[in-house]
C-alpha cells in the first residue's frame, strides 16, 4: 500500500504571509485607535461648550419667577385689585402617557366637571406640552388634602400655589378696572410680535379690558429665574443663583369708593350710565355703567352658562355704557349750540323770536313740535337754554347750518374719541354732508338740520363725550383728556399720569362763555328752569342743562304716551352740569335709558351723586 506524500513546508511563505496578517491588524488597530481619539477630541475640545452645556442642562434647570402683579386703589388707597394665594391643579402633558386615562381617575378624586375637562384639552392643543397647564383652580382645603396624598400615583400632576387677582368690590368697578384672564392664542402672538413673550414665561394671565388691559405692561412687572440643580429625576437639590421677579407697578386711581357706591345705589336697578371728572385736569371722579357684572368670574375661567347668561341678556351688562353706550345726546347740546349761534353773530343775548308751539320750515306744510304744545312765547337765548325751547333752536340751527354746526361740535369733541385710558370706546356720529352721501348715497335736507338742532336725528354720543364737551364750556375753548389713573408707583418712586388741556374751539367773543355758563346756572336755580326742582335747597350753587332723547319717533299729531310704548321703547333721561358754578371742580353728566324726563328722573340722579361729593369732601386731595 502506497502512502500520501506530505508537500514540504515554504517556512518563507507563511513567514511572509504572517507578517502581512500582522501589519493589516496592526494599521487597523492604529487606525481605530485614531478615530477614538479623533472622536474623543472632537467631543472634549472642539464641541466642549455644545455637550457642557447639555450636561449642565440634565443637571441644571432655569424656573422662571412669575412677577406680582400691580395693586390698584382708588384715590384714598382702598385696595381696588390686589391679589390673593389659591391653590390650583396642574399638569404637564409632556409627562402624561394617558391623558384620558388620567383626567378621569382625577375626576373620581375631586369635582372636575367634563366642561373643565374640555377646556383643559383645547388648551394642551394650543399650549406647549411642557408647560403646566391648570385644569382646576381655587381648590378647597379638602380637594388639596385629597389630590396631594394620591399624587404618587399621577407622574405630571401637581398642586400649585399661586397668586390670582381678586376684585373685592365686585361689580362696582368692573368697567373701569376690566379683568384679567387666560392667554389667548391671539395674545400670545400679539406678545410674541411685540417681543414681550419671554416676560410671560411664568405667566399664565394678562389684561383682557379696562385698566387692566390699558396698563398690561406697567402692572404685569419683569420676570426673574431660579438656576437650580436637580437630580436624574428632576427632583430639586439645591438653588444654585436667583434673579428676583420685580413686582408690577402699583395705580392709584383718580376713582372714589363713596362716590362709585352712590352711584350704583342712585341707579338701582335702571340700565344708565354715570360719569363725573374735575373739568380742570380731567382726572375721573366717578365712572359706573349699569348693570354691570362680577370680573371675578373671569378671571379663573367663566363658565359657558355663566358667559352666555351675560352675552344673551336684553340688558346688555356687558357692555360699558360711559364709553360705548350711543345716544342721542337731545337737549343737553343746546348750550353747545347756542354759544355758536353768539360766536357766528346768528343770535344776540338779546335775539327774541315767537314760540307759537312749532316749528315751519318755509314752504312746508309738517310741523316740528315744541315739547311745550302751547309754545314759550317770546324767547332768548337765555329762556331758550333754561326752558329748554324746542323751537329756538329749530330757527337757530337751519340759519346756521349742517356745515357749521358739524365742525363746531367736531370742534368741542363731539365725533371723537376721548382719549380716556381704557380702550373700549365706541366711535359716534356727527353728522355731515358727506357723512350722509357717503353712508346713505343721499343728500342733505333742512329737515335733517332741524332735528340735529336739538340733538336728534343722526346725531349720536357717549356721556363721556358730552362730559368731555360740558368741560370745554367751562375751560373756555380747552378741552382736558379724562384719565382713570392718577399715579404709578414702583421701588423707583412715583410716575402722575401727564394732564394737560388743549385748546378745542375757537373763541371769538369770550363774553359769549359767560352767557352760556349763565344760562346753565338759571336752569338750575330759577323756577322755570328744568332743573330747578331737583337741585332745590342745596347748600352749593351747581349749573347744568337737562335732556329727553327719543328713542322712536312720534308721529306729528300724536302725544307721547310712555304708557303705551314697549319699556324699552321709552325716552331717555339726560343730564349735564357742574359745581360749584363759580368755579367748578366736578362736571357731570347723567343718562337713564328709558325712563322719561331729564329733570324728573336725570337731574334727582345729579344732586344725590353732588350732595355725597360735597358733604364727603371728594374734591379735597390728600
């Protein structure tokens, strides 16, 4: 048998062979031992400050400090708005795996009703979700007892104190102060353009009207932070540097406490407005719409029943009727007109014409009635203010015509905003030619005329508007801006809010003031002024001028009868005037929808409101 020959070994070969095995492992080696120590600077050196950063981010987290927010008072330091601890239920979606699952083991624990529930989600939709978003606020003692000893169970949700705003006096200023509430969408963009976003970090509500709204940037304060280090859990260990928030700025306002309550209690239940300024710097003295509303209930979130119980209401209480309630401003404009029929020479302090009960336009058959169906008789420019004489400024108005009575009025603020600060006011008409062709394609009729004359027709104000133009009657042609706040305050001291008149309407005689302020001063205190029996036996002179605006019209030859009208079809009740008439320091002006008479039911409303401001000394400044 023949054995297998074994082939010699090449000792050579596999010497070459081995040596090149070993140098391919010896550059891989080298090579891999490069790229970790490429990488190893890549990491330690060239991205130090990136992964640092992130380091110290998984160790150490920024909280931002919510500022508190401003305080409000009136004149005499009642607080107004301040703020009050509550304790609220939050959670952060972002650590929430089932958001379903844990709003409704919630809701088992405490009262959360499925209208928070929704509103909760739509917010988590549009907030981000590593925010803590609030889906109960106000928790009682025993919810927070409740929730705190199950909180183990819920990763996410927390139990937070808070400051929230608090308006202890309800519904007396809610249309002065306004109310805060929830960021909206359309705030956060508003904030986000203006570049403010970053202020309200830790901020959840801002001014939605009123004060709150106008003085959003000085009452909201600056926002601090909190570095501080936590563990692998986010657990804090320590606070490693703080900034403190600085505390919004804190108004007084020009506004009294007495003086608001007399007019809610004047008012009663009647739908009206009341407005009061010093006429020689603007400052508001009082400013109450009726009826109004408690801003409390926003500021945690209204309910729907709640909000639609207030939008739906014939009453309309939310509606701010010093600066959005329009009306036809009727008889109180009389003064204002008759000082430029004095100013164009129209008229005379000694210009008398017959009142026979109506009013003719020539060549017309229709009748403008007088309110006095028998007539005045013989009238002046002095009977014509104190009667309150329809048909004297039926005369007056057409001789002077649309163009000059639109830009006199225009002139003495009618048309115009105030420039109050808050910002809801309504714009209102002062009617004009263009007006007319440009709204109704129609041109303009003495007929138009003659009801503007005693402010009727198109013609429309706010009793903030008239208040603004009874004080240019008085300031000789200047006309101030009304202003709620008085003064601003912070660590830094003390900032007034500026006052300032600005001259309004041309004067050509100032004599012709003086028979204006005469006139108003007979309305009250002579027997036939319209006035008169309301302002009788006061201890102070006061002047003014009363108003019966229609709310429909009436037919030529036929009498009002409020009996027989719908309520709210009724006249309305106006008035204006000041004290004391030598030298005024308040001006008011008055107007009570559907009610009937300035002088029965205005005017009363004027004196009850002149009588406390007098007896409890409100124009004596601290």
């Amino acid at each position: 048998m023949l054995k297998k020959r074994v082939a010699m070994q090449d000792v050579a070969a596999e010497t070459r062979l081995f040596n090149h095995r070993a140098l391919f492992a010896m550059v891989f080696v080298v090579l891999m031992f490069g790229v970790i120590i490429a990488n190893m600077y890549h990491l330690q050196v060239t991205s130090y400050q990136v992964y640092q950063t992130r380091s110290e981010g998984n160790r150490i987290k920024v909280v931002p400090l919510a500022p508190n927010r401003g305080l409000i008072t009136d004149r005499n330091g009642i607080l107004l708005a301040d703020n009050r601890p509550v304790f609220s239920l939050e959670l952060v979606p972002e650590q929430i795996d089932d958001m379903a699952a844990t709003l409704s083991e919630l809701a088992e624990l405490i009262e959360i009703s499925e209208e928070q529930q929704s509103n909760f989600l739509k917010e988590v939709r549009q907030q981000r979700r590593f925010n803590s978003i609030a889906i109960k606020e106000q928790l009682n003692d025993e919810e927070v007892a409740i929730v705190s000893v199950n909180l183990h169970r819920f990763p996410g949700v927390t139990v937070e104190a808070r400051l929230s705003r608090h308006y202890p006096f309800g519904n007396l200023f809610t249309h002065a102060l306004g109310y805060i509430g929830r960021i909206n969408t359309t705030e956060l963009a508003r904030l986000e353009e203006s570049e403010q976003l970053a202020n309200y970090a830790a901020t959840r509500d801002i001014g939605k009207i009123g004060l709150e709204r106008y003085y959003e940037a000085e009452l909201h304060g600056t926002m601090g932070y909190q570095e501080v280090e936590v563990n692998n859990r986010g657990r804090l260990i320590r606070v490693l540097r703080s900034v403190p928030a600085h505390s919004g700025k804190n108004i007084r306002l020009n506004l009294d406490v007495g003086l608001q309550l007399t007019a809610q209690q004047v008012l009663l239940e009647k739908r009206g407005a009341i407005v009061a300024m010093d006429p020689r710097d603007g400052a508001v003295l009082a400013f109450y719409s009726n009826p109004s509303y408690d801003p409390n209930l926003f500021v945690h979130g209204i309910s729907s029943t709640n909000y639609n119980a207030l939008l739906n209401s014939p009453d309309r209480p939310l509606i701010n009727r010093v600066t959005q309630g329009i009306y036809p401003p009727a008889s109180t404009i009389k003064p204002h007109l008759a000082l430029l029929g004095l100013e164009t020479n129209t008229i005379t302090p000694s210009t008398r014409i017959w009142d026979p009960g109506f009013f003719q336009l020539p060549g017309v058959e229709h009748r403008y009635r007088d309110w006095k169906r028998w007539g005045h008789g013989w009238v002046d420019v002095y009977t014509a203010i104190v009667e309150s004489c329809d048909t004297f400024f039926y005369d007056m108005g057409v001789k002077l015509g649309i163009d000059r009575i639109s830009d006199y009025m225009q002139s003495m603020g009618f048309g115009e905003k105030s420039g109050i600060d808050i910002l809801e006011e309504s714009n209102t008409n002062m009617p004009s030619r263009g007006w007319k062709r440009a709204r109704h394609n129609q041109p303009w009729y003495h007929g138009d005329t003659v009801a503007v004359s005693i402010g009727q027709g198109y013609w429309t104000v706010t009793p903030l508007q008239l208040l603004v133009s009874t004080a240019v009657l008085l300031n000789n042609g200047m006309q101030p801006t009304p202003h709620i706040a008085k003064e601003l305050t912070d660590d830094l001291g003390t900032d007034s809010v500026s006052t300032s008149l600005k001259s309004s309407t041309p004067v050509v005689n100032p004599r012709n003031w003086q028979v204006i302020r005469d006139a108003m001063l007979q309305t009250v205190n002579t027997q036939k002024g319209t006035a008169f029996n309301a302002f009788r036996g006061a201890n102070y002179t006061s002047a003014g001028k009363t108003g019966t605006a229609q709310v429909v019209s009436i037919a030529q030859d036929a009498k009002y009868d409020a009996n027989a009208l719908d309520e709210r079809l009724r006249d309305n009740a106006m008035y204006i005037g000041y004290a004391p008439a030598d030298s005024p320091t308040i001006v008011i002006a008055v107007t009570v929808e559907n009610t009937g008479g300035g002088g029965s039911t205005a005017a009363p409303i004027a004196r009850q409101m002149l009588d406390y401001y007098f007896s409890a000394g409100v124009n004596n400044d601290e």
